[in-house]
C-alpha cells in the first residue's frame, strides 16, 4: 500500500474552509477513486495547517488530474500553500475507530539508507508492539520513504492525555532506537483529526 501526505501551510484565520472543502468536497472524490483505501484528514488551528492523508493500492493511482485539483483547491480555499509527500505503507494497525476530536501524532523519523532493514525490524518488534500496549490507542501506521530514509509514525489517540503518555513511551524508545538500530525521530507534530476512512 502507498499513501500520499498532502500538507497544507495556511492562514490561521482561514484554516476551517481549507477543511471544510477537504470533508464536503475531496473527500468523496478520493474514496470513489479506483485503488483508494482511506482517507484521514487532521489539523493544526493554531499553526493554519491541515495534513490529509490518502491511501493507495499502486503509488500512481493518486495522480489523477481530479484529485489533483482538489488538492490545489483545497490549498487556495485555506489561503496557503501545498507540500506533498509520498511514501510506502509498511505497518497499519487499527485496534478502534479514531473519533473526530482525537489526537493525533506525527513523529518524523529518519532511518539508515544503507541497512533500511535493520531500523525496519526494530520499528515493528521492538517500538510499535509497546506502542499497541498503550491504553488509549487508536491506530498506529508506519510510513517509509526507502529512497531517502525518511519516514512518519502516525499514531491516533483517543485524547491528549493519552497521546502524552505514547509520546513518553517513544522518547524512551526513541533513545534506543538511536543507539540500536540508527532510527531517529527528530520532530513531532500534534494534530486534531478531522476524519478517517478505511476502505478496500
């Protein structure tokens, strides 16, 4: 599976119609599109920045000129500008369905491109099994860019304090991570969900 991560930088004051056109609007042209398994919407008020996030059977099929243009219009509609990352699905777990108002977070993560496998086995024995233990958890996925060794944690979570509590759970792991298998997280990024699909 391959997911699309369409980051929208917007104006603060302007953020509520870049999501309101990604929910009333793109959202029901991605889900009618071939090949699309989900889609999660979320967002940063304070900061104007909106994070959707489609899933795909081939990387190709989110290339279409339609989603294309609601991604664009989306961006116009929140006053900012569009980034856009690709990446592959290499763990998704959902133990409960994530409610509109959940917490979730986006732990960027850097892994060692000349050993992807090593960093990868500790991903998914070592950090992701703790994580899944942890009460209040939702979903967790991994996202990898094997090309270039970057990557995402997502993890939803059914409010902030129990976000805060999978945060220090990672800081721990985070520390052997780096030591054991050259995975580093160097950024986190808190998020309210908006919306979430799974499909196919």
């Amino acid at each position: 599976m391959h997911a699309r991560v369409n980051i929208i930088f917007g104006k603060k004051d302007q953020v509520w119609r870049g999501v309101a056109h990604l929910e009333e609007s793109d959202r029901a042209v991605v889900e009618a599109t071939a090949g699309n398994s989900g889609l999660t919407t979320m967002m940063d008020r304070e900061a104007g920045v909106i994070v959707a996030v489609s899933y795909w059977d081939e990387s190709g099929q989110s290339l279409e000129a339609a989603l294309t243009q609601a991604r664009e219009t989306a961006a116009t509609a929140a006053g900012g500008d569009l980034l856009v990352e690709t990446y592959e699905v290499v763990a998704r777990d959902r133990l409960a369905d994530p409610t509109p108002g959940a917490t979730v977070r986006m732990d960027r993560l850097q892994i060692d491109t000349t050993d992807p496998g090593g960093p990868l086995e500790f991903l998914r024995e070592q950090v992701l099994p703790q994580l899944r233990n942890e009460p209040g958890l939702c979903s967790v996925e991994l996202l990898i860019d094997p090309g270039v060794g970057r990557g995402l944690l997502l993890t939803a979570w059914t409010d902030e304090e129990a976000a805060s509590r999978g945060g220090s759970v990672l800081d721990r792991l985070g520390n052997e991570a780096a030591e054991r298998s050259g995975v580093t997280f160097p950024r986190t990024e808190d998020y309210t969900l908006v919306g979430a699909s799974v499909s196919g």
